[in-house]
C-alpha cells in the first residue's frame, strides 16, 4: 500500500489524554468534507485530540482537504493536530 502524508498542522498534546477522531473520505464533494473536517474539530474542542483525515483512492480530494485546512484553519486549537493521508490505490478492505 502506497500513501501520501499531507501535515496540514502540529500542536503538543502531550500534557494531556489525547482524543483520536479519523474521516475516511473517498468521494465526498469538498464542501462536505470541509464541513466534516469542522464538524469533529468543535466535536473535540476544549481536548487534546488528533484527527487524521484519510483519503482513499482520490488525491485531488487530499490535497482539497489539506489546502482547505491551511487556508480555514490557519491558527489551530492549541490542542488539536489534524493530518491527512492519502491512500493511493482505492482499497475495499
């Protein structure tokens, strides 16, 4: 299996339990991944928490997601780390 990281931004959540969310997208239009990708951000506010967003299959809906992040999401949480993967080959696993 090939994948591809895209860090879209990094906190220290070591000082507390972190929380772990993760998205799996594949065909979702941008605009609802986007407001997933919020949806679990203010699920989470107020925790140390990780959220990996993992793309299956679609690398131009990857980078959306991470551009999305960077561009929305500029200041994060101090308590929140967000990633996106990219999973090349679309796996039915």
């Amino acid at each position: 299996m090939t994948h591809r990281s895209y860090e879209a931004m990094a906190c220290d959540t070591s000082s507390a339990a972190p929380w772990s969310v993760a998205i799996l997208s594949s065909r979702e239009s941008q605009e609802v991944l986007a407001g997933t990708i919020e949806a679990a951000a203010a699920a989470v506010s107020g925790h140390a928490a990780t959220l990996d967003i993992i793309v299956n299959g679609n690398g131009a809906l990857a980078e959306a997601a991470a551009r999305y992040i960077a561009d929305h999401r500029a200041t994060p949480p101090a308590r929140l780390l967000i990633r996106v993967w990219h999973i090349a080959v679309g796996d039915k696993s």
